[in-house]
C-alpha cells in the first residue's frame, strides 16, 4: 500500500479534468470554495482524504491534520504514516500527526 500527500494544486487535482474521475473513484474531492483547495491523500492513486498543517512558532510545518473519507485500515494508516515521515524529512524537521 501507498499513500501520498498531495497540494491542492497539484496537476492530478486541478488540471486533468478527462482523467480526474482515476484519481476520485467515485468520491467528491470536497464541497465549496474552501474544500476545492484542500490537500489531497491519495491512497494507491486514489482520493482517501485530505489534510492540512498547522506551523510552529518559527512558522515551520508542525502538525499533519487528516481528514479520511473513511475509517483507514491499519495498512492504510501505516501508509500515511510513512508519508507524514517523508513530508517531515522533505521540509526539513519532524511533523506530528494528530
């Protein structure tokens, strides 16, 4: 299994909109303005829900927050946690996820 951490921009998202329905399987990227540029995880290649980040005190990413679409299986959340992990090495210091 793998998991993904996408930005809201990212082409997959945003831009492919003849092969976006691969990406979604069914599910609805989100609702509104707001839910448009959510963060995606992919699970697999598929939308399993997003997340965001919050930022320390020396406006560094801290904390992952997620929000599943469903209640992932422990192979799942191991996934995404190996994915946090390499967002924690990508910028540079670790990042809880809560």
């Amino acid at each position: 299994m793998r998991a993904d951490l996408i930005n809201g921009l990212d082409e997959l998202a945003m831009s492919y909109t003849h092969t976006r329905e691969i990406l979604l399987g069914g599910q609805v990227w989100g609702e509104g303005a707001p839910a448009a540029m959510y963060h995606g995880v992919l699970l697999d290649g598929r939308l399993a829900g997003h997340w965001t980040y919050r930022r320390d005190s020396r406006d560094r990413p801290a904390q992952i927050l997620t929000h599943p679409l469903w209640e992932w299986s422990g192979a799942e959340r191991s996934a995404v946690d190996l994915a946090v992990a390499q967002f924690g090495a990508f910028v540079g210091g670790p990042v809880a996820w809560v």
